[in-house]
C-alpha cells in the first residue's frame, strides 16, 4: 500500500518516521540543560496514537543526551529512536538518520516565535506548535 499525504509519500506502510529535534524544537535551548517547554508535547502524543514513529535528532551526546531523553520519558512521549532509525538497514557509517519528515527549529520554511533569553541576553528562534500542529494536519499525520 502507498499512502499519498500532500507532498509525503509513504510507501508500504501507514506510518511515518518522523525526525525530532530538540533545543528550540521540542524546549527552549539552555543547554546543556533542558529548557522550557514549547507545547510539543501533545502534538507528539497525537503523532505517537495515530502510530507514527518518533526519532530524536539531536547534536546532543553524554549527560546532555541523557537529559533530552529523560525529558521525553518524563512527558510520556516514547521515542522509537535516538540519533538513529532502528529499522533502516543502509550504510553503518552513515551519520544521517532516515525519517520521511523532520522538525527542527533550523529547517527551511519553519514557522517560528522569538524567545527572549534574558540570563544570557539573547533572541532564540523557537518552533512555532500552533503552526507545526496546522502544517501536520494538512499531511494526514495528525
């Protein structure tokens, strides 16, 4: 079966793998801790009931990873992957995960809000999930 979903196609399954990534996708970026929370969250509970599979993308490694991945824990969001797609069976050396989408704060044509970080005197671009959420159901995917 191929699914067809507006500019996502899927072939032989009903799911999508979906790249995830962290600081100032899914909370605000104070690493190597955990920011705020920028409301992801129910949006990748839908994602997970409507049998997507999440993938955490991330530039974070150590401690600062194990914090990310205890943040998905604490929420109750399971992660089908951290840095790697389990059932891609491709080049070992290859760093590039493979997901159908990915959500990141740096991808082109992302909506976002600007956050201001006043400990560190800066303006962090922040997804936007109110924007995100609309973007997903027009793929079909929530």
């Amino acid at each position: 079966m191929t699914l067809k979903r507006r500019n996502l196609e899927i072939e032989n399954r009903d799911y999508a793998y979906i790249g995830i990534d962290f600081d100032n996708t899914v909370v605000s970026d104070l690493f190597p801790e955990v920011g705020l929370s920028l409301g992801a969250e129910p949006i990748l509970k839908k994602l997970i009931a409507n049998g997507h599979k999440l993938i955490l993308w991330t530039v974070r490694s150590g401690e600062a990873l194990d914090k990310a991945v205890d943040y998905f824990k604490q929420n109750d969001i399971e992660l089908f992957g951290i840095n790697e797609n389990p059932e891609f069976e491709g080049d070992e050396q290859a760093r590039k995960i493979y997901c159908d989408l990915y959500i990141d704060d740096r991808s082109l044509g992302i909506q976002y809000d600007a956050l201001f970080d006043a400990p560190r005197n800066r303006v962090m671009r922040v997804v936007n999930w109110d924007s995100m959420r609309e973007q997903l159901k027009l793929l079909n995917l929530i």
